[in-house]
C-alpha cells in the first residue's frame, strides 16, 4: 500500500495491482483504524510500517474505514512482493499520442510490466514513446535486450566478448510487438550497464534518438567465484558488452571514452533538477483505475496527494523532439504515425 502524506497516518492513496491489500479490496481513501489490534492513529509511520511487513504464517487483521465511514475487519494473507519497474506511464500529450514509461531496472518481470504499460497506452492513443531510462543502473542483462527487441525488428541487441567464446544475442522478429512506433530514450549519468545496452541498441539502430546526458559506461560482465573452501572471494571481470556497432561500453579500459554513450540531442539538468526528477522516478505511480477517485479526493481536501512530474528539461526536448519542435525528422515521423 502506498499512503497518502496526511495526519493521522494509515489513509491509503492505492494499492499497488495485484497486491494482498488489492486483492482484499483495499483502495484510494481507506483509513487503517487497526492493525493486529493496535490503533493506527496513535502509531508512528514506521511503526505502521514495521506491523505491516513483519514475517507472519497467519494472515495480518486489519480494521478499515472505508471513506463513506463504514468499517470492515480484513484478514490480509501477506507476501513478499517484487518491486515494480516499470512505473508513471502515462500519456504525456493525448492530443498528439505522445506516451511515456519510466523503466527503473531491469529485473525478469520488467519486460511483462513494460508490454502491460505500452498496451494500456496504446489503447488510449499512443502513437509516439518516451522511455525514461535515467537513474537506472541496469539489471538482467537479458530483460533489457529483450525490452530492446519490442522496437528491433532484427538485427544484433548486443555482445559479451572475452577470453571464452563470443556471446550475440539477436533480435526476434516475432517479439517485435511495438516496432515503427516514433521513440525517444531519456538517459542521463546514472544510466549503467543494461540500460546503456538497451539505449545503444536503438539508437545505432536508427529506431530512437537518445535525450539526455552521457551515461555512465559501465561495460564489464563480473563474476563472483570462491578459493579455499570460501575463505577467498574474487570478483573477476570475464568479458565486456559490445554494442551493434561494436563499441565497448566500458569507460574504465585503455582508450576508452570519458562516458558511455553521448545522446543524439543533450540536455543537461542541474544538481537540484536532477535530484528531484529522481526522486519522482524512484516513487510509486497509481494503477490508471485509481486516478479518477485520487482526483476526486484531491479535490475535496484541497491539496495535492498525487506528486506531478517536477520540472524536466530533458523530458520537455524528448516531447519537443517527438513533436516536430526540433531540428530533424523525428517530428515527420509522428506526424506520419497511423
């Protein structure tokens, strides 16, 4: 459950899809009263929060207050969760179709989150893509080539080279689900590792012009091994990712660049813009079917429950560019997308 920043605390903004609240009907406005016998009202926020994700085999007792002042007492069998990754899709412009996803890591059910965002979208009128890869510091090397792959109609995603034997992962023709679709990559400095195999794929590519700020490079593929009955660990780098074009991603090898990859159009942030986009990166979006009563709820308290998208250079030039508002013929392309 995510809640909403009032006082007392323990008043829901959303459950996040598919969770142990969601699946007991927990949603936007709910007041916690109890939980396991203890009021809510007299606790501390990360007291609230040690009771709700303590390891337990019977199921949490909650009491709830729904917003027309009725209660109703749950028995909430809880679970570990994975973090979702793919989060604040949404349509930037529906007047223009232009969408946005942010992908904050790759992790093995980033590719299902990020078809379930793309689709979603597309049913309300997607017809460009911002994918906002900044801060993230990469993941599964496999998720990102085949996120990579949903706009790669073929063709080499990437390489892993070293002593051992050379490793090409191909694009699949048939996984191709959003290929031709106009798109635009947000990266930035903290974009590492398997988000710079996903940029680089689409952008020498040709399917994506990249916005943003150089990125990390961070190129090496390490391996943790044990001597001596693990009383000695090491952690050796045993190949490197190569691009389609074959360029090493990795800054810190022998005449390498100062970064990983220079974005086709850069736009560079200050220190407090980028913390602050950051930030609103790394927090939870509402389900779509949550908006309309979040609204509604911000409406009748008069304040602001839902965190906007703060102030963002480098998204506002991805919209422009999508838009036809800069140099190039990336704006034709929208103009001409079905």
């Amino acid at each position: 459950m995510v809640f909403a920043p009032l006082d007392p605390p323990g008043q829901v903004l959303f459950a996040l899809p598919g969770s142990p609240a969601d699946q007991v009907g927990i949603g936007v406005g709910d007041r916690l009263v109890l939980a396991e016998g203890q009021e809510v009202a007299s606790l501390e926020t990360e007291d609230l929060r040690r009771i709700l994700s303590a390891p337990r085999e019977e199921p949490l007792h909650l009491r709830v207050r729904s917003t027309d002042g009725s209660e109703r007492d749950l028995g909430v069998v809880t679970r570990e969760l994975v973090d979702p990754t793919v989060r604040h899709a949404r349509l930037l412009d529906p007047e223009s179709g232009v969408g946005y996803v942010a992908v904050g890591s790759f992790s093995q059910q980033t590719p299902d989150e990020f078809d379930d965002a793309v689709r979603d979208l597309q049913e309300r009128g997607l017809r460009a893509l911002v994918v906002d890869v900044r801060g993230n510091l990469g993941g599964v090397l496999d998720s990102a080539v085949r996120i990579a792959n949903r706009f790669l109609p073929g063709g080499l995603v990437v390489s892993h080279e070293g002593r051992e034997e050379r490793v090409d992962f191909m694009a699949d023709p048939d996984e191709a689900w959003f290929a031709g679709v106009p798109l635009v990559v947000l990266v930035d400095g903290e974009s590492a590792s398997a988000s710079e195999v996903f940029a680089a794929a689409l952008q020498e590519h040709r399917v994506a012009a990249i916005v943003g700020s150089p990125t990390y490079g961070k190129g090496m593929v390490q391996q943790v091994r044990t001597f001596g009955g693990d009383k000695a660990v090491v952690k050796l780098t045993t190949s490197y990712y190569y691009t389609p074009a074959h360029r090493n991603l990795e800054r810190t090898v022998d005449q390498a660049w100062a970064w990983g990859l220079v974005p086709d159009l850069r736009v560079d942030l200050g220190p407090l813009e980028t913390l602050e986009v950051h930030s609103h990166l790394a927090s939870y979006s509402p389900p779509p079917g949550a908006l309309e009563a979040l609204h509604s709820w911000e409406a009748d308290l008069h304040v602001d429950l839902v965190r906007d998208h703060p102030a963002d250079a480098q998204l506002d030039a991805a919209v422009d560019l999508l838009e036809g508002r800069r140099p190039g013929t990336w704006g034709v392309a929208l103009a001409d997308a079905p």
